[in-house]
C-alpha cells in the first residue's frame, strides 16, 4: 500500500477527486490532506469523506519546515501531492523528498507558470494572448517554481468563443482524469522500500510505519507535538520477543492482521510427493521457517528462509525430472 499525502489551500476538487479515486482500491491511500489557510474549504470538504486532515499554519512552514519533514517521514508518505497549494514548498522538504513531490498546474508548462501564474490568473492570460490551445503539466516539485521534471501533460484546444471561465472547467476535467494516472507514475518510478518487493511476492501487508521500531527500515509512529497536531504517541510493545510482535501487529491491524500464505510450504510438499524426497523435505523445513521466523519479528530471517525454500523447491524438482526420465534408460543400461 503506497501513501500519498496532499497539500491545498483552496477549494479542493482535485483533493476531493483524487481521494474518491483512490478510495475504490486497496493500493494506494490519502493517508493526509494538508492545508494552511485555517479557513480553507478542502478542510471542510476532506474531514466530510473521511480524510485525515491537519492545519498547518505559515509559521510552521516559514520557521519549522522540519518538523514537516519529520510528520510525512513519520506517517510513512510516499508520496506528496500539491494540489492547489499556494506556498512555496521549504528547502528541506524538495531536499528530503526529492523525486517525490508532485503539483499539478493548469498551462502547458513552461508557458503560462511561475511567479503569480495560478488559477484563474492562468486562464485569463492564456485568453489575452490569443493561443489556441493550452492545456494541463504534472510535474515534479523543485527549487525552481514551476520548474521540475514533466511527468504528464494533456492539451486542449482554445476556441475563439472561450472565456476564462470555460476554459478553467475544460480544464478541470482534464485535470480530473490526468492527476489520479501521474500519482500511479509516480509511484510506479519510485524505487521500492526495503521489504516491499519481497512482501508483495508473497502477498503480506507491508506497511513500515506498523513494524516493531528495531526492524530495518521500520518509520517510527507519529510522535505528540503541539504544532502538527499529531495524535499522542503510545509506547510501543516491547517487540523484541514473537509474543511482543505478535502484540504489535494486533495493535496495528486490529481483526486483520495479515496472515503468512503458506504458499512455499504447499510447493515444497507437492515438490517431495511427486519429485524427489530428501530435496522437497529441505524444501519443507525452509517453507516452514518463512512464517515462524516472520511471526518471532526476524524479516530478514524469514526472507532468506523464504530464498532457499524457493531454490530447493526447483531443485527438488529437477531432481524429480531428471530420476524420472533417466530411470528406464539407466536401468535398461544395467540389465
Ligand atoms: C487547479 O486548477 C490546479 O491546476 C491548480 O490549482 C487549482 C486547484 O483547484 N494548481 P482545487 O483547489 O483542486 O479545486
């Protein structure tokens, strides 16, 4: 499960889009909308589908960029997602998510951004200036305002009976259908967390802000400060023992703590009926390891239990193959 944090300041239909969007799969998650205007009405839009919201104000920004780093590090973001966001986003957070921030701009990037270029300001010069198309850049987020990587651009054709209005709502449905799709490219670039890959592969929730604070590349929960609002940090069980992970995880995901398919152990008993005995038994110990190492809170252990399960399973049934084909030939040989 990826997550994507968003940042507004106004209305937030693009806020709103994107969360609907992403409600409806289980592969990536608004873990956070963001704003700075305390009366910003995507607060008010968000909090009524459910989102998390949270109020920073400019002094956070301006004085404490920071502690934004350590929030959206914190809540496990992957992804950061302006939309519509009229700040400039502080140095050590382009610096600390480099690659990972996202905004999306209503021109054909170069033309028609930077400094004072937003909403309808946008439309209305396009308008002035006669062009006959103008359209939509997802980008990613610099220094240099406007000025980051394309990720995606849609055009739309200008036409002379066109206000700045109706070129705003062309717009808007553009921008409804491009930003949900440049999310997913984003996150399909991404290189992946440590643990992620092999956790897809055998189909286990991974989530690093939910492991025990000693795994690598566990992200430790939100912790209590004043300005972020965060919720109260509650200690952790020890999780040091299979009984104190077994603890952790239950906290964690509630009812739905994910189970360890046993997927490897079922190979490697088919492996041993049907192929060749010692090499499907070995197969068998190290399926087994899989799920208690990872229940015991040693991931590392279970990945590597999970390495040589796989590697014995194909040799147990080469070996099967290969005492099978060779049986009759050998055996006609010796008699
Ligand atoms: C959109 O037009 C977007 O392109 C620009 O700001 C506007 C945000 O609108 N960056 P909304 O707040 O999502 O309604």
């Amino acid at each position: 499960m990826n997550k994507i944090a968003i940042l507004a300041s106004g209305t937030g239909t693009n806020a709103e889009n994107i969360y609907r969007f992403f409600s409806n799969g289980n592969r990536v998650k608004v873990e956070l909308v963001i704003y700075d205007r305390r009366n910003a009405p995507v607060a008010e839009r968000m909090r009524a589908l459910g989102a998390d919201t949270l109020y920073l104000p400019a002094e956070v920004w301006e004085q404490r960029p920071q502690e934004i780093v350590d929030l959206l590090t914190q809540r496990g973001i992957d992804l950061v997602v302006l939309a519509g966001f009229l700040r400039f986003i502080p140095t050590p957070l382009t610096e600390a998510f480099k690659g990972r921030i996202i905004n999306i701009h209503p021109s054909l990037l170069p033309a028609y951004g930077g400094r004072g270029m937003y909403g309808h300001k946008v439309h209305e010069a396009v308008i002035a200036a006669g062009e006959v198309e103008s359209g939509v850049t997802v980008h990613y987020v610099t220094e240099e305002m406007d000025g980051g990587e394309i990720l995606l651009q849609e055009r739309v054709a200008v036409d002379p009976t066109d206000t700045p209005e109706s070129l705003e709502a062309k717009i808007r449905r553009i921008e409804f259908d491009i930003y949900p799709r440049a999310i997913v490219a984003a996150l399909t670039r991404m290189p992946r967390r440590p643990g992620e890959e092999w956790a897809e592969k055998l189909g286990v929730a991974y989530d690093p802000t939910k492991l025990p604070p000693h795994y690598p590349g566990a992200v430790p929960p939100p912790v209590a400060n004043a300005a972020t609002q965060a919720p109260p940090h509650e200690e952790t069980p020890a999780a040091t023992t299979p009984k104190g992970y077994a603890e952790v995880l239950q906290r964690a995901y509630g009812d739905d703590v994910p189970k360890m398919p046993p997927a490897y152990l079922v190979w490697a008993v088919v492996m041993t009926v049907l192929c060749c005995l010692p090499a499907g038994i070995v197969a068998i110990i190290f399926s087994s390891q899989v799920s208690s190492k990872y229940y015991a809170g040693d991931i590392e252990g279970a990945q590597r239990a999970s390495d040589r399960a796989q590697i014995w399973i194909i040799v147990s049934f080469v070996l099967g193959v290969l005492t099978n084909t060779l049986y009759l030939p050998v055996a006609l040989l010796f008699n």
